[in-house]
C-alpha cells in the first residue's frame, strides 16, 4: 500500500501543476483535435477526471478494478462515449488517459531520483494503472460505436420495407438490399398488417432493388408469397433482371404457380387486369379535339376514375 | 361435448370457429361438416379462423383435410380471415394449404364463391 500511497501523495500535493502539464501535453498532442474540443472543455474534463483519480487512488489504491474507482470508469466511458460520437479515433481517445503518464512520471521521478529501486516500483505500478484504465476508455470507445451501428441496421430494416398502396385493393412492395431471414420476417409481417388494414387482394412484390437472388432468397420470397395467399391476396413478382432469371433458373429454383413479371408497369398492368380495371388514353386519336374532347373526357373520368393519362 | 356450430346459408354452409380449437374438436368439426354437406347438399363451405389465435400443424392439416373431403362430395371450401401470425406460423411450418382456397373476409370469401359457382354454371350450361 505505501507506493500507491506515494502516487496518491503526488497526485494530492501536485495536483495544479500536473493538470496543467498534463493539458498541455494533451494541446500539444494533434491526437485531441483543437477543432472539436475547446481547451476550456478540455480543462474541465481533465480536472474532474483528475479529482476522481486522487479520490480514487486514496481509497482503493492502484486496483483500476476496484469499487473505489468506480467513479472513475463511469466518467471514462462518459468521456469515451461523447468521444466516439463526436467522431475521435479509438487512439486518439484512448491518449486522453495515456498523455497523463509524462507529468506523472515526471514528479515520481524527481521524488525518487536517488533510488532507482522504489523509482521503478512506482513507474511499474501507475503504467498498470494508467494502462488499465486506457483500456477501459477503448472498451467503452467500442461499446458506443457498435451501439451506433446496430441503430443504424434497425433504421435500414425499417427503412428498407415500406409497403405502399399502388391502388385500392393493390399493394406494392419494393423490396431494396439482401433478404436474409430477419428482414424476411419483417417484410412478411409488414405485408400481412397491411393487408389486412388495406382489405388488399393483390400484391405487387418488386424485387428491381435486390442484388441477387439465391436458392434461400427465393425460399424467403416463396414463403412470403405463401403466407399472402393464406390471407387471401395473391402475389406477382416483378422487377426480376435478366442475371436473375438466368440464376434462378440455373439453381432450379421452382417459383410454382406464382406470376412473374419483368417490371413493376407489366405487374400493375396484370394487377388492373384482375381487378377489371384498365387504362385508357385521354386524347384519344380518335376523339374530335377541342371542347367536346375535354367534355366526353370529364364525363369519362366521373364514371371512371381510374383514368390516367399520357401526354 | 363441445361442438362447433354449422350455419347454413341457401347453398353455402358458414363455420365459425370462435374457440381455440383442440384435436378433439377438430374431429368433430370434421365429422359434423361432411355428414351436414351431405345432408344439405351444399355447394360451398366457408370456414371463418379470424378468431383463431394459435394454429398448430394438426389444425392446419385438418384445415386442408376438411377442403379435400368437401372437394370429394362437390362443395368448395374457401378458409377465410387468416390473421398474420398465424398465416406465418403455418408457412413456417411447412404448411401452404395448397388446393385450400383463402380470402381475407367472410365477404370477400363470399364473393370468390359466389364468382366461382357462376363460373361453374357457365360451363356446365
């Protein structure tokens, strides 16, 4: 216990002037990134941390695992946390900690000078320290960054299934990115509530935003299909490219009874078929132009409002 | 004993299943069903399961057991009001329902009926 109270003596009677020291270093250093840290801010974090590490050090001596340092990793992975998110590299938040070992060594130094053996004792035992507790910030760096990327994964999925109406009674589902089985789940779960909430009898599964298709792709889709029917709605496939077509061919998948289609316009165009539907041209050659044109044509669209028209 | 009930409808028998349905039951569903298509000689059967919450591999089958029999004695079955938890369970399970025609609602089913017993009088005329 007497060398790690010689770090915590050290730490209590030099505070200032290793903060100082120690901010300096860390101006000096390119690793903090003047740009997104003010040094004022840098100040206040150096010396909270500090204050925590001389509490803790007094407490619990030099075990970075102990209850007595607790304080201190909280306001590490704090730090490391805000640090991952303002976009520092794992290095450069792990020297937040690491530059604090120069103006450290330097005062054991000076206090132990004229005895090499206590001097390397208490080098050796603040390096585990300071080591451990960079570790800490490295872990939490980590931690914060695969937060990050499972938020984004969840935001894709979400992003990424969107199920809209192409008609009453006509739904599309432009699928975009690699069906594995989660996102299957999710995108068959998001076509049946819609299904149901639109009382739809048709859905169009759009596949142009696939990147390839393979034998448990074409399982996925075959189930989604096979739950739809099961709710009463029948699916047309589209938006299948020709390397897709050659692969599915080539890997003998057997898409059954299922219509499929080169795009999404020859699937809506099968999709009105079915509902009785059709699309007509407004101006049509035929009709005598002008004003009686327009009228024929608005009288058209009261009784048929499915009307589109191409221009 | 518990049984489910058979609503007749001019050609068309309705079953609502409004319990969860346990093997016994589905037997005598299954029993009841094919003497009654018999007996009214109905033309269709719709089967209404928006009440079933939990569907395992036995009542699936009994679902397309029950549309093969009916197919059997002339009389179309159509399953309708499969809610989304379900129709994935089954399609998990392996099972498709293949030659068991669906429909979202009653209506709906009613009108897939209705729409496919015209066809067949066309043809038949």
């Amino acid at each position: 216990m007497a060398r790690s109270t010689v770090l915590g003596e050290v730490l209590t009677q030099q505070e200032e002037s290793i903060l100082l020291d120690w901010i300096d270093q860390q101006v000096a250093n390119a690793a903090t990134r003047s740009e997104l840290l003010s040094r004022g801010e840098l100040q206040e974090q150096s010396r909270h941390f500090l204050t925590l590490l001389r509490q803790a050090v007094r407490e619990g001596g030099v075990e970075a695992g102990g209850a007595a340092f607790e304080p201190v990793r909280r306001a590490l992975e704090e730090l490391s946390l805000e640090r991952a998110r303002q976009g520092y590299s794992p290095i450069e938040t792990a020297m937040f900690v690491f530059s604090l070992k120069q103006p450290v060594f330097f005062r054991l130094r000076e206090r132990f000078g004229d005895s090499p053996q206590a001097l390397a004792d208490a080098l050796w035992e603040c390096t585990i320290l300071l080591d451990r507790l960079g570790l800490i910030t490295t872990e939490a760096y980590q931690r914060a960054r695969e937060q990050v990327i499972v938020r984004q994964q969840e935001e894709m999925l979400e992003l990424s299934t969107p199920v809209v109406t192409l008609w009453e009674g006509v739904l599309a589902l432009p699928l975009i990115g690699t069906l594995d089985s989660a996102r299957t789940q999710v995108v068959m779960e998001n076509l049946l509530e819609r299904i149901v909430a639109t009382g739809a009898s048709l859905a169009v599964i759009d596949i142009t935003g696939v990147p390839t298709v393979d034998t448990v792709t074409a399982q996925h889709l075959l189930k989604t299909v096979a739950a739809a029917r099961l709710m009463g709605a029948d699916c047309i496939l589209s938006g299948i490219r020709p390397q897709i077509a050659q692969t599915i061919v080539h890997l003998g998948v057997d898409l059954g009874d299922i219509i499929t289609k080169a795009t999404l316009a020859d699937a809506f165009a099968v999709a009105l078929k079915r509902m009785g539907l059709g699309v007509q041209r407004l101006n049509a050659p035929g009709a005598k132009g002008g004003r009686q044109g327009q009228e024929q044509n608005g009288r058209d669209q009261e009784e048929r409002p499915w009307n589109a028209s191409r221009s | 004993m518990e049984r489910i009930p058979i609503l007749k409808m001019g050609r068309y028998l309705l079953v609502t299943i409004q319990v969860d349905m346990h093997d016994r039951l589905a037997m005598t569903l299954q029993d009841d069903l094919t003497e009654r298509i018999v007996k009214e000689r109905a033309k269709a059967v719709l089967i209404d399961i928006s009440a079933l919450e939990i569907v395992d591999s036995f009542i699936g089958r009994m679902l397309a057991n029950i549309a093969a029999m009916a197919r059997v004695l002339d009389a179309q079955t159509v399953v309708v009001g499969m809610r989304p938890a379900v129709a994935i369970t089954l399609v998990e399970l392996g099972l498709s329902l293949k030659g068991v025609r669906t429909a979202l609602n009653v209506e709906k089913g009613i009108a897939l009926l209705r729409n496919s017993l015209q066809d067949g009088r066309d043809a038949g005329a």
